[in-house]
C-alpha cells in the first residue's frame, strides 16, 4: 500500500507548515497565551487568506473541494505547530454540512472560507467519549441503502444502537424541534456562529446547527488553553430547517475522529523531532545521551509509536474519503493508538528531557498537553477497544 500523499495533498501540506512556521512560532505562541484572546485572529485570517480554510469546503461557496485526507494534512500541520485557532471544530462541522446540508444552510460556510466565521462541534457528552462507531450495528455496514439526494447524504439515517447514542434527545414540536441534553467539552462554544448537535430523534440520531446563544454556556478547563464549554440544551427550540439531511451523525463522528488523530500525529511528530535533537546535544558524564543504548532504545519506541500511528491515521482517512465500509474500524484503530501508545511515547519524550520536560514554559509541555487533551476527547483507550471489538464482532 502506498501512503504517500499525492501532488495536491503535498503542496497542501507544504502551505500549511509553510505559514504555521513562519505565524506559530514559540514566542508568538506566548504572546497569544499571555492575551487571554480566546483564539489567534491574526493568524485564523492568514490562514483563510492561504486557501487553507477553504480548501475542504464546496467551491460554490469559494472552497476548493477537497476531502477527508485533505482535512487530516491541515490539521495534522495545526497540531504540529499547536496553533491556536479553532480549526479543529470548524473544519470538521464544515466537512459535515457540506456533505448533508440544503443550499441553504452549505451556504452558512462562505464565511469561514473568509475567515470570519468560526463553527464548533459538539461531539461529547458526560461520562461518554467521541463515538467512532457513530452507532453503527455490529457487523452491519453504513447505512447508505437509499439514493443519494444531493447535498443531504445518504438516504437512510445512522441506526442507533443502544449504549453509543447521544443520550440528548430531539422531539418534533410542530414546525420545530425541541432539544434536551447536556454536551460537554465543545470548542470554541461561545466564539462559534453555529454549533452542530447530534441528539436522538426516535429512531435515529439527527445533527441540529445550533446557535450558542440558544444554550446555556458553562466554561470548563482545558490543558491547551483553548475556550472549552458546556452546553445545556434544556427545552431548547430550532426550526425544522437546523437539521442536517440522513447520515450526518456518521459524518461528524468520523471526521471528528479523524481530525483528532491527525492532530496527535502531528504533535507527536514534532515532539519526536525536538527529543531527538534534546538527546543529540545535551551531554552527561561527558558524552551526548543519544550514545546510551538505553536513550536509543527510548527513542527507538517514539519512533514506532509514532509511525504505527501515522499509517493508521492515513489509512483511515483515505478510507474515509473513499467512503469504505471499514473507514470507522481503521479510524478506530487511529484511535486507540492516539489513546495510549502514542500518550506513552509523549511521557517517554519528557522522561528523556529530564526536569526540562516538566516545565510548562518548555515547547514540549504544549505538544503534550495538545495530544492529552485530544485523547481525552476520544474517551481513552477503553473506549477505542470498545469501539474496535463492536465493529469486527
């Protein structure tokens, strides 16, 4: 299998870690932090300026047009500089109405090809991790039986099973629909022109857009620093025109996934590049620690954490954008090892810095807390094993 990039991809990723080098660089990354600013404007408009917004969205509405892998070489060059922009929620709510949307509500992302939106998801809830199944059966494939309509997705709507649908629910109340839940850990929440809600309508779980100022906001903490919200929807009324077409739980929940490995893959891979030269000039009993074998071995594993995770991440995404049945089994796979071999590889990073890695005001203690904070995310690695025995049961 070949997991190179093609042409595109590769002068996407070029732009990308092009601008990220030259605008997230370490001291305006301390600046930002020092602001209190909920997100970096300057450079989210550079940033849209660039193309890089836009490249994943429809080209009616100024977007490029590119897909899944295309989404995971953007944020895959977001983790790795640690950028503080909110493109993590925005380009996987955007994946997601431009694949389900009406004209109408695709429309909505004009804007954030131009930088001057922001949108959000809101893919947990308490006590629950992000649901890489998307509450697909056991040993069933998605759920695309019907024609596809265009610009609603497939036909016939992700099949709840019980114990992975959201537990917020959505009752149809004449022309609208009325939510009622809790979601937690939502990015960006208060700064977003929208938010998409997946909540369960009977019989499957529809995504609602809506707006943050129809919610009850609460602030919780995060280890990036970034606005992190909980969201009550209690009684909350939208119009029948919120909602997404069929499938558009899938969508999200696997670009979610994909968007959050991606991330980790990118932070571990410049957490590796930064140990490796830690080791090489930094000295003990007179020799450079990249001479111990026992520092080499620990490298060594950094390595293959990272590698085992990158082939997972690119095969899952071109999975995804080839719409493959077993897209949500691969990004899974991605999934457990963001979880836990590659939070490993992190701890082995710090350990080979010494006290230098337990200094928050050292580059490494960012890439750490990114990749924590989008495990946490993900549910853990339980969850991801939960998630990979009910897809291959």
């Amino acid at each position: 299998m070949d997991f190179d990039l093609d042409e595109s991809a590769r002068e996407l990723q070029d732009l990308a870690a092009g601008l990220l080098g030259r605008e997230a660089t370490t001291e305006r990354l301390e600046a930002h932090e020092r602001s209190g600013a909920p997100y970096d404007a300057a450079l989210w408009g550079a940033m849209a300026q660039a193309g890089l917004l836009g490249a994943c969205l429809p080209e009616e509405v100024g977007g490029a047009g590119l897909g899944a892998v295309e989404l995971a070489v953007i944020l895959r060059q977001v983790g790795a500089h640690v950028a503080p922009v909110p493109a993590y929620g925005s380009l996987v709510a955007a994946a997601t109405v431009a694949a389900h949307g009406t004209e109408e509500q695709r429309g909505r992302l004009a804007d954030l090809a131009a930088g001057g939106s922001v949108l959000s998801v809101a893919v947990r809830e308490p006590g629950s991790g992000l649901a890489t199944a998307a509450g697909r059966e056991p040993g069933t494939s998605p759920a695309t039986t019907g024609p596809r309509e265009p610009g609603r997705g497939p036909a016939t709507a992700t099949p709840h099973r019980p114990g992975t649908g959201p537990a917020t629910t959505a009752r149809r109340d004449g022309d609208a629909y009325v939510l009622d839940g809790v979601k937690t850990f939502v990015p960006y929440a208060e700064q977003a022109d929208v938010i998409l809600v997946p909540a369960w309508l009977g019989e499957e779980t529809g995504v609602f857009l809506v707006e943050p100022g129809a919610v009850a906001l609460a602030p919780q903490p995060s280890a990036t620093g970034e606005p992190l919200w909980r969201i009550g929807l209690q009684g909350v009324r939208v119009g029948a025109d919120a909602l997404l077409g069929g499938g558009a739980h899938r969508t999200l929940t696997e670009h979610a996934t994909a968007g959050a490995v991606a991330i980790v893959s990118g932070a571990l891979d410049r957490a590796l590049a930064l140990t490796t030269e830690h080791v090489k000039t930094r000295e003990q009993f007179e020799r450079p620690l990249a001479e111990f074998q026992a520092v080499t071995m620990q490298i060594g594993d950094v390595y293959i954490a990272k590698r085992a995770l990158d082939v997972a991440v690119w095969a899952g995404v071109w999975r995804l954008a080839e719409g493959l049945d077993d897209a949500a089994e691969v990004l899974a796979v991605a999934a457990y090892n963001a979880c836990d071999p590659a939070l490993r590889a992190f701890y082995t990073c710090q350990h080979l810095h010494g006290g230098l890695g337990l200094d928050v005001t050292y580059p490494l203690h960012r890439y750490f807390a990114w990749a924590k904070h989008h495990a946490e995310l993900l549910g853990g690695a339980e969850a991801q094993l939960d998630a990979i025995g009910a897809l291959v049961a």
